[in-house]
C-alpha cells in the first residue's frame, strides 16, 4: 500500500479558477505535511507546511488537513498559467525529523489561459 | 545564499564506470538525502543520513553508495553504474521536520 497516494492528474481549470489538489497517507503516525511544486525538469520547491488539523492560507494557497479522514489538500485560488506545474505532497512521521520524508507522486495541473 | 549544490548537473557515461556526484549544503542541516527521480515513479528515495557518519537505506538503494564523513556533504557513489540507473537525481537537506531543501538536480545517462 502506498504512503502518500495522490491523484495522477492531469488536472486542468480555466485561468482564475480554483484548482484543488488532493492527497491521502495512509500511516496515523504522520505529523507534518508539505506541498511542493516542480515545474518539469527543476527541482521541488515548498509551497506550504501544516502540522494541525484545518486550514492554513497562504497568500493564494490554502492547506487544509484532516488528520481523521488522512486527508490533506491544497486550493490554489485565482489559478495562473504560470502555476502549470506538478504538485507533490509529502508527509513525515516524527516531528524531530529523524524519519524520511515520504512523497506522493504528483498531482499534474495544467492551468489554461 | 543558502543552498544546496550538486555537482555534475549532466552526465553521459558508460555502464562499469565508476562515478560520483556531490552533494553540499551551507545550512548546517544534519539531515540529508538522495533521491532519484523517473516519469510515473516520482521521487523515491535512495539513501539518507540523520548526521555525519549515520546512513540508512530509502526505498531504492540496490546499486549505489554514500559516505557523511563532514555534515555538509553527501556524496553519492554508482560502483558500476548500469542502464536502469539512468535518471534525475535530487539531493536535499533539511533540518528536524522542517522545510526540505533539493539541489538542482543531476541528469545522468548511462549508456
């Protein structure tokens, strides 16, 4: 079974769209959550961290956590053609850091102008 | 600037010949680790280290060496590299669960 399952995509929405992109884990022990975006050849970069459970917002980008449901999202709000990226969603058990940090494979978006 | 570096970011080599790639970090992170990346299969992990002299197999490690001899770097070894482990590779670092840095990325090909 795997980790961090998300949604293989692509995912397209119109430009000023909400994009919403979804991941589940499947290990109760998981304590932190991040977002990454990776444009296509480049390395991943953060978007966005969440510990508790609810929303954190950020600018155009909200997390959303549920940790009864193993459930974590993103919304990205007003969706640009520059946000046509891959999202990878990544989760790790132990909030001292000595355990791996464990990725899905990507949810691709495609934002059309 | 903190960063992660990696060096070569492109290599074309042959199967049996040894290779490297190194990995540095300026942030003093003592985590660190090596991923591979392939179309469909995202990023897997290869090998990891929690601090100098302290390495653990990921998801992948069949066919390649590290060594965390100094806390900002993080070698990765191909003894004999072979075909299929042509790929992207990704170092990165971080410190406790927090933000994760990746280096640019090599792309190696092994023919």
């Amino acid at each position: 079974q795997k980790e961090v399952e998300q949604n293989s995509g692509p995912l397209s929405v119109p430009e000023g769209a909400i994009a919403s992109l979804n991941c589940t884990y499947s290990d109760r022990g998981s304590q932190s959550f991040f977002w990454y975006r990776q444009y296509s050849g480049k390395s991943p970069e953060l978007i966005m961290f969440i510990y508790s459970n609810g929303d954190k917002e950020d600018g155009r980008f909200t997390a959303q956590l549920n940790k009864a449901s193993q459930y974590v999202s993103l919304l990205i709000r007003d969706s640009q053609p520059s946000d046509s990226a891959t999202y990878l969603c990544a989760a790790v058990k132990s909030r001292s850091g000595n355990t791996p940090l464990v990725f899905g494979k990507g949810t691709r978006l495609s934002v059309i102008a | 600037e903190a960063q992660v570096t990696q060096n070569p970011r492109y290599l074309i080599t042959v199967t049996g010949k040894k290779l490297t790639v190194t990995c540095s970090q300026n942030m003093n992170h003592e985590y660190m680790s090596w991923y591979r990346q392939d179309p469909g299969l995202g990023l897997r992990q290869i090998y990891y280290s929690m601090n100098v002299e302290v390495t653990d197999k990921g998801d992948v490690p069949e066919g390649y060496k590290v060594s965390r001899k100094e806390k900002r770097n993080f070698p990765l070894i191909l003894e004999s590299p072979s075909p299929n482990q042509t790929s992207l590779y990704f170092c990165a670092s971080r410190v406790g669960a927090g933000e994760q840095f990746f280096g640019p990325g090599t792309r190696l090909t092994v023919l």
